[in-house]
C-alpha cells in the first residue's frame, strides 16, 4: 500500500475557500478503485493549517489519481488559497491491523 500526506497553511481569509476545495476532491477521490482511505483534517490550535492523508491500493493507482479531472480541478481551486504546502510519499510498511480498508 501507498501513502500520501500533505500538509497545508491556508492564505489568511481562504479556509472556506480551501475546505469546499477539499470537500470536492474528497468526494472524487473517494470513488477512484484505488483509493483506499482520503481524509482531511484542520489544526486544533492553527485554523490556517490542514493536512491530508491518503492511502492508495499502489503508487501506480496514486499517478492515477493525480491524472484525474477532479485532481486538476483541486489544483486549480486550492492553488490561490495555498500559503505554504509540503507534500511526502510513503511506502506503507507497518499496517494497523486493527483497520480494516476496503480493497487492502
């Protein structure tokens, strides 16, 4: 399995903005075969920071997603709203096994 995780610092005045950004790429990508998991969640202490935590079937099922319509609609909707951004890949290697993903 696949991970990817991203972090993100809101432009102050376009977190409503970004969260309808990534409700919608959410709601695509959680259709996709090879998404396993797409969750997003907003900092606690910081309402300008978010971070996103996908898990996909293969790398190959993530270049996939990233070749998406919707992928590129999110580009083109977050874009003015990104501050800052740090992405990173990962090679899942220690599975919980106490969760269950579909198609996992």
């Amino acid at each position: 399995m696949f991970a990817v995780v991203v972090t993100i610092e809101a432009v102050p005045g376009t977190e409503a903005t970004l969260i309808e950004a990534l409700e919608g790429n959410a709601a695509h990508s959680r259709t996709e075969p090879g998404c396993l998991t797409w969750e997003w969640s907003r900092h606690i202490d910081d309402v300008s920071k978010f971070a996103i935590y996908e898990i996909y079937a293969s790398r190959e099922a993530f270049l996939e997603h990233k070749e998406s319509k919707h992928f590129a609609s999110w580009v083109k909707a977050s874009g003015p709203c990104i501050k800052a951004k740090e992405a990173g890949q990962y090679n899942i290697l220690g599975k919980d096994p106490r969760v269950d993903l579909p198609r996992a």
